[in-house]
C-alpha cells in the first residue's frame, strides 16, 4: 500500500522518499507506479507530463536517516505493534521535531503504536484504502495523546493529496472497518443459518439493496484469510463483545485452502 | 379448496399498513396501471371485496393490529385472492396461525425505501399454496422486480444485515468515534456504500429500524442484536437531532 500512497503523494507534487531495507522492493514499487501511470495515460486519464513528473519526485532510500528532512514520515509496513513501534522509536531521533509520524495501520491502535515515542502528540493514524489513487477516503485517526495541531496537519496534508478526509477517535476498527462488520457479519450468520444461498444473498444485498458488491463476492476478493484476521482483530480489542464474533465458517474456509479469488477458491469459483 | 390466482381483467390492489410503506407501494403499482384501493376499508371490506385482486399488509411497527388487518382480510376475501405480507418482524408462519385460509398467505421483505430497487425477498411458509408464491411473483414482475425465495424467518436478509450495520454506526456515533456525516462519509467513499448508513435510517426511519432489531433480538435471544441507546432515543423522538 506504500506504493500506493507514494503515487498520489508524488501525483500531487510532494517530493516522497519511498523508504524500504530492500531496494529491490522499492523499485519494484516503482515499476509497478509506473506501469500503472501507463495504462492511466493510454486511457488518456493522466497526461504524460504527470506521469513524468510524478515518477521524478519518488526517490528510493534505504536508510531512516536519509528520511531526516521529511515533514510527514507515513509508515505501511507490517501490520505488527512491536514492529511499527520500533520503527517510530528509532525515526524520532533523526526526523526533525515537528515531523508528523503517521501509521497507515488498519488493525492497530495508534495510542499503542504512539505509547513507545518520546512525542505521542505527533503520532497520528493515515488511514488509506485500497486501491488508493482510486478511493477518495482517509480516516484521519486521534489517539489519546494526539494534539490538535497534529490532527488539524495530517487533514491538511490528506486534502492536498485530493482526499475526503474524516476525523476518526482512535478505537477498534476506527469507523470504516467497524460499521463494515455486520455486512459480513450477517450475511455468514444467514448463510449459517440455511436463510439463503451465497448466490442469493448476493443478489439481494446488491439488487435489492443497492450495494455494489455482494459480502461474499467482497470478501472473497479481499481474501478470506484476511476478512477473518481484522473481524478477529476488531474482536480481541473490544474484549470480546459478540457484536464483533467472527463465524465458524470463515475459519473453516481457511483451513480448507479457500482463501478467495487469490487462491481461484473460495465462496465462489475463480 | 380453490388457488389463489390474479383475475386477469380486474387489476386493483388492497394495500394496508405502515404509512410510509402503503404510500411508497401504492406510488409504484398505481405507476403501473393497478387500481389502489385505500387502507382505510379494511373496516368495511366485504362490498368490495370481489373487487380485490390481491392484498397487501404492510405492518412492521404494531404487530397487533397487522394481525387486526390480517384476520379481517381473511374474513372477508375469497380464498383465492393472495396475500402478501410483510414478514421481517414476526415470521410468515406466526402469522398464518392468525388466519383461517393459511394456504394463501406469503411474507414479503417490505421495509421502505427497498421496493425502490430491483429485487424483493419471498417467504412462503409450510402452509403456502404453490400458486399463492405465483401470484406474488406475477405480482412484482408486473411492478418490475424480480422475486428472491428465502427461507422464512425474522429479518429475512437485507433488512437484518441493512438494520445491524445502521445500528453498528449509531454505535459508533454514541461512543463519539466520529460524527454522523463523517461515518456516512466514510461508508460511502471508503468502501462504495450506496448510501451512508445513518442518512438510510433517516429515510427507512428509524422506528422501522428499531422494530426490526428489536424482533431479531427477542427472536434470536442473542446480545449481538442489542439495541444502540442511541438509536432507541431517536425511533422514539422520531428524529435524528445531534
């Protein structure tokens, strides 16, 4: 997903240093932008002017302390508390001390994620969706130690890069993945409980409904693997509440290979 | 015992029930040539009742008085004369124990706003009649939707999925985690919801919101279906004033 924000942050003429260990991995983030900016220029949805320039601002760095000039360190790495803590912990000696430092977690709480820095003010949730340079959304997350100052930045900076931005309080799910819960929720109770078929259900919350997708196709492209892990993530941070339980039949899914379309098997047939 | 059926000259409906839903139906099949007769002769159906082609009962709120509606229709019409009824908050099978001619009796999925789209849920129960299914799926073709068999049981499928994700989001704005437009704002733009959740109970309403969570929850006995404080409060001042 880092890629993904370095495009549109670069699309809007900020300067973005795409940061990884690896330098294979950031250039084939690369690749990927620019093979992607292609097909946008082909279907004459981008000129080749900003493509060029996009790709001209992304640079690739593998070392944190060549990020020490950056106004707004944005992290999407692994989905790992230890792992993302570590990282602000090591960054905030070399970043200057109005940097903003911004965690793209989907899962995780940002007051966690701020708990292990010497500043918790600066640290705030970016929270994009995929795919990013499509999805006009950003949730704008506050943890309890957030400032104003640092919230009222981070919108800035999101409206910059063309995005709806919402102000989101730092709990589990933050809003977008929370309220998302009972579509999935339901339909596998329903489903469960011998109500309707995957098919119908489908075609019912689309036809009758009006959605876009169906839960099952949705989650079928999300991969059910990864349905399952932030229902049982939001789970475990609300201790619990059965609002929140995942369903016996996405586990067996999972045990049996069916991970969605990725895998060509899942509540449909790829 | 004769199968209901849909006369083929005579095209006039009976539509009783909530106001927003009779309003909304009648709209839509008056649209398409039928004859709407108003909800308020269901205190003096037997003149007319010859008249009636089908029957539509379209009480979610006051169960007591769906049955009122129901017992009377049954009375009064001919055993062949279908009637569809709105089945998310007590099941068709309750119902039909309200009723002499069970065999005509079919739950529908009728919550407002949804008749607006393509697709409407079915129940028959055990004591359907196969020609009753019939005429409620000629009836709905006519109208230009398609039908959807589902099993008949309390929230059907889009009303319980539509209604837990309104109350998750009202939730969501009781625990202060972001204003109401923004949890719209955030369901439509960040995962292409049609529609925010919290604008579609203000036009479902949110008393119909809370009757169907309230009859998932007594029906299902499960803490998952408890009903958001706050959305209680604004079913009962009837509007959403934060």
């Amino acid at each position: 997903m880092g890629t993904g924000i370095a495009r549109v942050a670069a699309l809007n003429k900020f300067n973005v240093a795409l940061y990884d260990i690896n330098e294979t991995v950031i250039l084939n983030g690369i690749a990927r932008i620019t093979s992607e900016m292609k097909t946008s220029v082909e279907k004459q949805k981008l000129s080749q002017e900003e493509m060029t320039g996009t790709l001209s601002r992304i640079h690739a760095r593998t070392k944190l302390s060549d990020l020490s000039h950056c106004d707004i360190i944005i992290e999407a790495i692994l989905e790992d508390l230890r792992i993302k803590k570590d990282l602000f912990r090591h960054l905030e000696g070399d970043v200057k001390p109005e940097t903003i430092l911004a965690t793209n977690t989907s899962s995780l709480s940002i007051t966690a994620i701020a708990s292990g820095v010497k500043k918790p003010e600066r640290v705030v949730g970016l929270h994009f969706f995929n795919p990013v340079h499509a999805t006009k959304l950003v949730e704008v997350v506050q943890g309890t130690q957030t400032t104003e100052e640092t919230m009222q930045r981070a919108i800035d900076f999101g409206e910059k890069l063309g995005k709806t931005c919402v102000r989101v309080k730092d709990t589990p799910g933050f809003a977008v993945n929370r309220v998302a819960q009972p579509f999935y929720g339901e339909a596998l109770r329903i489903l469960g409980e011998g109500i309707a078929s995957v098919e119908d259900i489908d075609g019912i919350v689309k036809g009758e409904g009006g959605f876009a997708m169906g839960p099952f196709e949705l989650i079928d492209l999300i991969g059910i693997d990864v349905n399952l892990a932030a229902t049982q993530s939001v789970y475990e941070q609300f201790f619990n509440d059965p609002r929140y339980r995942p369903h016996s039949i996405q586990r067996q899914m999972v045990d049996s290979g069916k991970l969605g379309k990725k895998s060509g098997k899942g509540f449909y047939n790829y | 015992m004769k199968s209901p059926s849909i006369p083929k000259n005579r095209l006039s409906v009976f539509i009783v029930g909530d106001d927003s839903l009779v309003d909304e139906y009648s709209e839509i099949a008056s649209g398409f040539n039928y004859a709407i007769i108003a909800p308020d002769k269901i205190n003096s159906l037997k003149p007319i009742a010859g008249k009636i082609s089908i029957a539509l009962e379209l009480s979610n709120l006051d169960l007591d008085r769906k049955k009122k509606n129901l017992t009377a229709l049954d009375k009064a019409l001919p055993e062949t004369t279908a009637i569809l009824s709105s089945s998310i908050n007590v099941s068709a099978l309750d119902q039909s124990q309200w009723i002499m001619m069970k065999h005509r009796l079919v739950g529908i999925a009728a919550l407002p706003t949804m008749i607006r789209n393509s697709i409407v849920e079915v129940s028959p129960t055990v004591y359907t009649n196969e020609s009753a299914v019939d005429v409620a799926r000629k009836f709905f073709l006519s109208i230009k939707k398609d039908i959807a068999i589902v099993q008949d049981r309390v929230g059907m499928v889009l009303p319980r999925i539509l209604c837990q994700i309104i109350n998750e989001a009202m939730f969501a704005v009781q625990q202060d985690v972001a204003s109401p437009k923004d949890i719209d704002t955030a369901m439509r733009l960040g995962i292409n919801y049609p529609s925010g959740p919290i604008e579609w109970g203000e036009r479902i309403g949110f008393k119909q919101v809370y009757a169907v969570l309230d009859a998932l929850h007594t029906d299902l006995g499960e803490e998952r279906y408890r009903i958001c404080p706050l959305l209680k409060e604004i079913a009962a001042a009837g509007k959403f004033w934060r």
